[in-house]
C-alpha cells in the first residue's frame, strides 16, 4: 500500500470542529440540560477511618451501590474495611493530585456533556440524564476507567491524566494513545451507545461486526458533531489521512480476501479487535481497521437513505440491508 500525508486533509482532521457539522440547531440547543460533575476523588481520599469512609459511602449511595458494588459484600462492614488502606496509599494520592491539577473544573468536559446529551434527548426524548462523576481509581483497583449506565457515568480520572503522570495504565503504547483528556468525552459516549444499539446476536460475519461499530461511531458522531474523527475512532490525524487516501485499496483487501462473511472469530478479530496495526494488509494500516470500514458503510448508508433517522438505524440489525442499501463500493485507486 503506497501511503502518501496530505497536509490538506490533516489541516482539516485537524480543524474539522469547524465545518458545518458543529452547527448546533435551534431545536436542539434549546433542550434543557444541565450536567453538574461531582468530584468523588478528593473526599474519598480524604478519609482518614473506618467512619469517615462509611459517611462517604452513605453521602453517594448510587455510586456505592452501582460503582463499588456494595451488594457484593457481605456487609458494608467488609467494603470499608477494603476500601480504607486506599485512602492513604502514598501512590493514589499522588494520582489523586494530578488530576485534580490536569482536570480543573472539568469545564469543557461539562460543556460536551451537555451537548451530547441534548442531541440524545433530541432523538430519544424519553432518555434520563445520568448522574456524572469522577474518581481516581487507582488504575483499576477501585473501578474501570469508565463507567456507564442508565443512571451514572464515571469517569477514571487517573487513565486520562495523559503523558505527565508519575503512573498509568498497564497497557500497550497505541492503546495508552487513546488515554487522552479530549478522547473521555468521546468514549464515554461510546460505551453509551451500546443502550440504544440494537445487534443481532444470530449474526456473527464480520461484516455484521463491522456495521455494528459503525453504528456505534455514527451515534457518538451524530451526538457529538463538532468532535474529530480521529477522537472517536482513536487514529491519529495521520492516520485518518492514510486510511481515507487508501479507503479502495483497504476495501478491494477485504473483497479479494472473501472476508465479509467470515465467520471464525480468529479471522474476525484480526479485523476488529485490538491490535497496533494490521500486517495482512499492511505494515502501517492502523488496527481495528474492520470497524473505521464499518463507519464509512454506514455513513454511506446513511447519505443515500436521507429519510432513516437515527433511532431507525440504532435499531436496525438488518446488517446486509444496511450493506446493500449503501451501495458503498469505494473506488481502488
């Protein structure tokens, strides 16, 4: 594959918050939202005993019950217990501190939040803004990095402190790439997604695949229109310029190869799942590949289809209407 940086098409990853994409209609903007992001990190590791770490636990019963899992323990008893030696680790405090200097008043985290979530609201009127917090999790030792559910979104701070912080996750460079401040947002809606992405679990082909993360990537686009690619998907600009420039050679891979309608998972994940790169079409092809494919298919489904909302499509788990209704066949250059 012959890989060529336009400066042009990097110039406009890079900006492409300022297309007309980002205009927010009337309609949508009015929508009442307020988010409030409350801080857990700071209180949490500020207690000092058994009791003060029991307050905590009763001041945020959602967040006890649901993030800490409090109905696994026998008693809440056995949880604090568990939970206070962390209060005064030397090491989460150090976390704690750096995010509180990256993060500040978290507010254009807040402001993104609560565009996505009128965009929501927009096409599901019926959705309920979920409760948002933060929490230092001690790279996993207290929770994952992000947390999603009907009723609470939690941010890890301490996997998106970024390059400055003393610790960070234990996982390969291109995916540490992807714990970035301005990816959270993004991800988070990400995960989100999968509540109003409907799949057909009888189809496991990895064109089904493919267009499921697609749709998934659309919604996240559809909700957070003034954000890069690159930040939802997780290329780097450089590599969006090379996989869009490339787009038919990648494409006539996956036709000569017969792979749409591969069904083993070995096969299928070489496609979709995480890897630095993917060697069987080439060295510097980014990985998950499989699903970037997945997006423009379903972005060209949905060009072509201007009558299907999102609601429609989210629901939709016809994945080889959705491929043949795009007619997306782009063009080996």
């Amino acid at each position: 594959m012959y890989y060529r940086i336009l400066i042009l098409a990097l110039l406009l990853l890079s900006f492409g918050c300022k297309d007309n994409s980002c205009d927010i209609p009337e309609e949508v903007a009015s929508i009442p939202v307020q988010v409030e992001i409350e801080r857990l990190e700071e209180p949490f590791f500020r207690a000092e005993n058994s009791g003060q770490v029991g307050q905590f636990l009763d001041k945020n019963p959602l967040f006890a019950d649901i993030y800490l899992q409090r109905s696994e323990y026998p008693s809440d008893s056995v949880l604090i217990k568990s939970l206070l030696p962390l209060t005064t680790n030397a090491s989460l405090d150090t976390l704690v501190q750096e995010a509180v200097a990256k993060f500040g008043d978290m507010q254009p985290e807040k402001e993104q939040l609560e565009t996505a979530f009128k965009f929501i609201k927009h096409y599901y009127p019926d959705y309920n803004v979920p409760q948002v917090k933060t929490f230092v999790t001690g790279l996993g030792t207290l929770g994952n990095d992000l947390f999603v559910s009907d009723t609470l979104l939690v941010f890890g701070l301490d996997y998106f402190i970024g390059k400055e912080a003393t610790y960070r996750p234990q996982a390969y460079e291109y995916i540490l790439k992807r714990y970035e401040r301005e990816k959270m947002v993004p991800a988070a809606m990400l995960l989100l997604s999968n509540r109003f992405n409907k799949t057909n679990i009888t189809d496991r082909s990895l064109l089904s695949e493919m267009i499921s993360m697609g749709k998934a990537y659309y919604f996240v686009k559809e909700v957070m229109p003034c954000t890069p690619d690159s930040l939802i998907i997780g290329y780097s600009g450089q590599q969006l310029a090379d996989v869009h420039r490339n787009e038919g050679r990648i494409w006539a891979h996956f036709i000569e190869k017969s792979l749409l309608y591969e069904k083993n998972p070995f096969q299928i994940q070489k496609y979709i799942g995480e890897r630095p790169s993917t060697p069987e079409i080439d060295k510097n092809a980014p990985g998950r590949i499989g699903t970037w494919l997945g997006l423009q298919i379903v972005r060209t489904y949905m060009e072509r289809n201007p009558n299907v909302t999102l609601q429609q499509l989210m629901a939709d788990t016809d994945y080889r209407k959705i491929f043949a209704e795009s007619k997306y066949k782009p063009k080996k250059k």
